[in-house]
C-alpha cells in the first residue's frame, strides 16, 4: 500500500464517524501524491503524514448559559488547534447546530493549507459550538458568547490562537467574545480578528473573503483568457460571503442572478439587489422570502417543497458561499448541460469529491476554497499587523494588498500544478502549495 493510502486508511480508523474530515483529508493527500512519492523515504521517516493529519491538540468544553427565560442551557464548544507550523493558530468559529468535532478538523485541516497559500504567517485551528444563533435574542447571543469565552480564554492569545468569524459568528458575536476576553485577561490584544472599526478591527475585513473570491476569480479566468464582464453568476448562500462576493461580481460587471438561505433561493433576472440583501441580512436579520418585497420581478423558491436549488440557473460561473456539501454530482451536471465555465468555492468545501471530479473533467475551471476563500483569513492576518503595530492602514491599502496576495494564489497554485504535471488542476495545485511551504517548515523544526 502507499504511505498515502496508509494513512488515509489511519485517518478513517482513528476517527471514526467523521465522513467531512475524511473528505478533506482524502482531497489534500489524493493531490499531493506526487510530492509525497518523490520524497517518500524522507516524509516516512519524519512521519510527516501522520502528523500533518493529527491535530496539535482538541478541546473540547461544556458551554452553559441563561436564556430569556431563566432557563439554563448547554451547549458544546470546540477548538482544534491544528498545525502552528508557520504561525500561531488562526481560523474561524463556527456557531450552527450542526456543529461537531468532524466539522471542526475538517475545517481546521483545511485552514492548515489556505493559510500557508495566503504568503502570511499564520497556522491552522478552528473552533464553535452547536450553538444556533437564529432567534436569539442580542442578550442570549452575548450570554452564550461569554460563556464560551470564559473557557476558550484559557487556550487563546494574540501569539497563540487567534479566532474569528465563520458561519453564525460576525461583528456581533465576535464584540461580545472580545469583550469577555478583555475582562478575563485584562489584556488589550489582538486575540480575534473581525473586530469593529471602533476597537481594533480591520477596514476591508467585513469585505474580504468575498471580494477575495472575485478577485481571485477574475484572475483565474484572465489567466484562461476569459473576461468576467458581462457574466452571468449564481451565488448560493446570503451570507457575509455571499454578500460581498456579489457586491464585487457588479463592481466587475458580472451579474450575480442567484442567492440562498437555509430554506429558500431567489432568482432576479435583473441581478441581486445588494443593498436589499444587506438590509434583509444585516440589519434585519429576516429570511429570504422577504426580498420579494424589495424585488418584485424576483422569484422565490421554497427549497423543501420544490426539491430544487440555485445551481439550475443557466450561468457562466457558479459561486458557492453557503456550507459543506452543497454541490453535488446532480448540480454540478445541471451546471455543465448549462455551460457553466467556472465554479470557484467561497464556502469551505461547499463541492462534494464526486462533483468536484466531474467538474474537471468537464474541463470546468474549478477554483477549491482553501484557494478561493484565503482573502478572509488573509485580511484576518493583516488585522493582526495592524494591532501589532497599534496602526490602522486606510480601506484602499487593505483591499490592494488583499488583491496582491489573491493574484499571488491564482499564480501559485497553477504553476505548482503545472510542476507537477496536472497543467489547470488548481486542486491539486492549491494543495501541493499550501503543502510544501508546511512540510518544509515541520522539516526544519524537527519532531514535534
Ligand atoms: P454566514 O453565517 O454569514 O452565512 C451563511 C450562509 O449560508 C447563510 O445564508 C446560511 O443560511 C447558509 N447556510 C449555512 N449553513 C447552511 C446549511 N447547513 N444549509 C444551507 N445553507 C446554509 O456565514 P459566512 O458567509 O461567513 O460563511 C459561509 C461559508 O464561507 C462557510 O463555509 C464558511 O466556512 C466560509 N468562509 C467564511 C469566511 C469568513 O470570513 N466569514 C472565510 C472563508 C470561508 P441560513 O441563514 O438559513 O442558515
Ligand atoms: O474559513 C475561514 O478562513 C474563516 N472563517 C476566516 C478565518 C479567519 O481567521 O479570518
């Protein structure tokens, strides 16, 4: 057997009944075969594999707190700190129901790779709770959020482990979280990233992994010789994602016809409406069926009684920005029998194996998140500078750096394909890069 499938089988037996961190492990080592196969006495020896795939440590903590009925409740939170390499710990903290400890290193797993392609020195975690923010009221989002950071406090720091936002978590939850660190810690750090502007946060941040997945997007297509002006773009998801990478598709002159939520997706032939996105979402905080009051042109979908979803929209380029597994093999053919040309993953791993492979072969140019959504993270690591200096960089020198560093991935991830000879395969080149840059920095540090 190869050391790439021995530990793949590894993977499966040690973790058993955590089929999403089995699918992003079988996705990064399937594409780094290669690397692996040239340096294979060396990688053996220093059990690089073994280690890649176990996390540094887990927690994993009861989180208790009072509703507005005086009710206590528990819930459960998480955070992995993966692999700190070639930084601290850095990734988001997912608060949905559907949370557990298979999503948590699938995510933590990926974050290890799409932070070394950001250039930045920042390592892999990730962390949340089955906690559902939806129909809480702002005093039980901040009771629950106290909660969780008295215990997740004690791993944390601006030099150890710096959290932010993910599904569920956004400016809200991250001020109070940042609130009761401060009181814990008595520190002024930069301990979470995705601050507000009044105390620390980045400008560009709220911007950045949507506006990072067009730019890297634009590029990929630029380098195929395709112009995104005048394209037509599904968006799934209405998200901080979803809204940012739609608000830049119009600055680019692409039109994003689609969005989603949870329950539903909407269909505006003359392009989502941005600010009725962000109103419905940000402000109100409301479902999706309430963009037709904005729209009424738009058609809404009830995804449960129609079986149906945003990906069979005739379209030139397909953005998931919602969850894990939200394109399957069904989509992505009702996507090709449409002429898509591009799918480019806001959301992480929002594509499943067998689609992904489907797209490929279809000769889809396929952008993986970990590529595609590293503008989030990566501003995330410039907010850190930024507190480290005690400084704040205008709007324009953010986003210009953010572009730099996703024109960087674009480039880097196809010549490492080309490399390796898989020339447009921008799977395994995002994987083979993210890898080699870790790899030869665990090399360097010895075992550990
Ligand atoms: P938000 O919570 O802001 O939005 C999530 C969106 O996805 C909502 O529209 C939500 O609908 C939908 N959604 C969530 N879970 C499900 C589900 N199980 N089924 C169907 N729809 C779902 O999250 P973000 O926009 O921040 O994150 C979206 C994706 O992007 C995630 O995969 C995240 O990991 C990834 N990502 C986020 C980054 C960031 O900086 N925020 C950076 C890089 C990647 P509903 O409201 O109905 O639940
Ligand atoms: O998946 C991700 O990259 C994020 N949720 C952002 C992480 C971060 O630290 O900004």
């Amino acid at each position: 057997m190869s050391y790439v499938d021995e530990v793949l089988a590894k993977v499966i037996e040690k973790n058993p009944a955590e089929p999403e961190f089995h699918q992003a492990v079988k996705e990064v080592l399937d594409s780094i075969r290669p690397v692996v196969d040239a340096n294979e006495e060396l990688y053996r020896k220093n059990a690089i594999l073994e280690r890649l795939v176990e996390p540094d440590r887990q927690f994993k903590f009861r989180v208790a707190w009072v509703d507005d009925k005086g009710q206590a409740q528990v819930n459960t939170g998480y955070r992995v700190q993966f692999n700190n390499s070639i930084g601290p710990y850095k990734g988001g903290l997912r608060l949905h129901p559907s949370v557990y400890a298979g999503i948590i290193k699938f995510l933590g797993f990926e974050q290890v790779f799409k932070n070394s392609l950001t250039g930045l020195p920042i390592g892999g975690g990730k962390g949340g709770s089955d906690f559902d923010p939806k129909g809480k009221s702002d005093r039980e989002v901040m009771a629950f959020c106290q909660a969780f950071m008295t215990e997740l406090a004690k791993y944390i720091g601006a030099d150890i482990d710096v959290p932010a936002g993910d599904i569920g978590t956004g400016a809200r939850e991250i001020g109070f979280m940042y609130g009761q660190y401060k009181r814990i810690k008595n520190l002024y750090e930069g301990v979470l990233t995705g601050k507000g502007l009044s105390y620390g946060g980045s400008l560009a941040r709220t911007e950045a992994t949507g506006y990072g997945l067009l730019y890297l997007t634009e590029e990929l297509l630029k380098m195929n010789n395709i112009d995104i002006a005048g394209k037509t773009c599904a968006v799934s998801g209405s998200g901080n994602v979803a809204i940012y990478a739609t608000e830049k598709a119009h600055q680019l002159g692409a039109k994003v016809v689609t969005c989603s939520d949870s329950t539903g997706w909407v269909y505006d032939p003359d392009g989502i409406d941005v600010a009725a996105l962000k109103e419905i979402k940000e402000v109100k905080r409301a479902r999706l069926t309430e963009y037709k009051k904005y729209r009424p042109n738009a058609e809404y979908h009830d995804k449960a009684t129609e079986g149906t979803n945003q990906w069979s929209v005739k379209v030139d380029i397909a953005l998931p920005c919602a969850t894990q597994n939200e394109l399957n093999l069904e989509d992505a053919k009702a996507l090709v029998a449409n002429g898509v040309i591009a799918v480019c993953e806001g959301a992480n791993m929002p594509t499943t194996l067998e689609a992904t492979e489907y797209l490929q072969e279809k000769g889809v140019i396929f952008a993986p998140g970990k590529a595609a959504n590293a503008g989030g993270v990566a501003t995330s690591a410039l907010e850190m500078s930024q507190n480290s200096e005690r400084l704040s960089w205008t709007f324009e020198e953010v986003d210009s750096k953010l572009k730099g560093i996703m024109v960087n991935i674009a480039h880097n991830i196809s010549d490492a394909a080309e490399k390796y000879g898989m020339p447009g395969n921008y799977v395994a080149g995002a994987n083979i890069a993210g890898f080699e840059k870790v790899v030869d920095a665990m090399l360097a540090q010895g075992i550990c």
